[in-house]
C-alpha cells in the first residue's frame, strides 16, 4: 500500500465538513500537515536505496526541517492556486507560542505555512493534489539542490 492509499483510508474514518476545515486554526492544519509530510518523505526514501536506519533517519531530517519547508513552499508559489496561496498566508501569519533555537522565526513561519497547507488539503480531501504538492516540493528541492551542488544527504 503506497502513501496515498493510505491517506484515503485514514481520511475515510472520519470526514471533515468543508466549512470545518475553514475555521480550523492554522496550526492545528500544521499540526497534521507536518505529520504528513513526515510519513512521505519516509516512504519516499525507503523506496530509495539507504544502508542503515541512521542514514535513512539523517536524511528524512534534511526535507522535514524548518529551512527546507521554508524553501519548497517559495519554490511551490507558481504551482499552487489561490485558495492554496491563502492556506500558506493563513499558516505563515498565525503566531506561535515557540519557535525551535536551530532557525529563526521568519524561516520557522514560512516553514509553518507549508505545513497549514498539507494539512489543509488533507482535511478538504483532494489528496491527489496533496500528493501532487509534496511530490513537487521534494522534485523542486532536490532540483535546487543539485544546481547548488548539495545533495544535503547524510554520509
């Protein structure tokens, strides 16, 4: 079973009313969005050839950190649609009570807001859009990176 199927049947448990998912607060569509993109990016690396549980570990933590979400949703601003741009305003704008000591709160913000939209799509169930925009992310990332010649990989 792949990362979409998955979703399907976890979104099938409980349907959320699209008026719900509107008044939701954004980082509780944060909350779940970081959860998403957490479980993609493992199944998308161990779909990949890695050595050891360490590896594997090190390099999901160079796509699920503040600084590369941050990235991947000003690389994403040309593929999303208005209502999606606003989900990325709404998660970016809404204050924190905290903000992690290895970035800085406008990164952390930024990062906040990729995940709002994740979230969002999830709860409005157009999860192949929501595949759509993780898969992108990641494709833009490692596109940069590469151009940057940092693959960002662990040793």
């Amino acid at each position: 079973m792949d990362v979409q199927e998955m979703l399907k049947q976890l979104k099938e448990s409980g349907e959320t009313e699209s008026h719900q998912v509107e008044t939701m607060a954004p980082l509780t569509l944060a909350y779940m969005g970081d959860a998403l993109f957490e479980m993609y990016m493992r199944d998308y690396l161990i779909r990949k050839p890695h050595t050891t549980i360490h590896r594997l570990h090190r390099r999901t933590v160079t796509y699920v950190n503040a600084v590369a979400q941050a990235e991947m949703v000003r690389q994403l601003q040309p593929f999303l649609t208005d209502l999606e741009k606003n989900a990325v305003r709404r998660g970016r704008n809404q204050k924190s009570g905290t903000v992690p000591k290895n970035t800085d709160p406008a990164t952390y913000r930024v990062a906040t807001g990729f995940e709002a939209l994740l979230g969002w799509l999830y709860y409005r169930n157009e999860l192949p859009r929501l595949m759509a925009v993780m898969t992108k992310a990641v494709e833009l990332l490692e596109k940069t990176r590469e151009e940057a010649g940092s693959s960002h990989e662990a040793i």
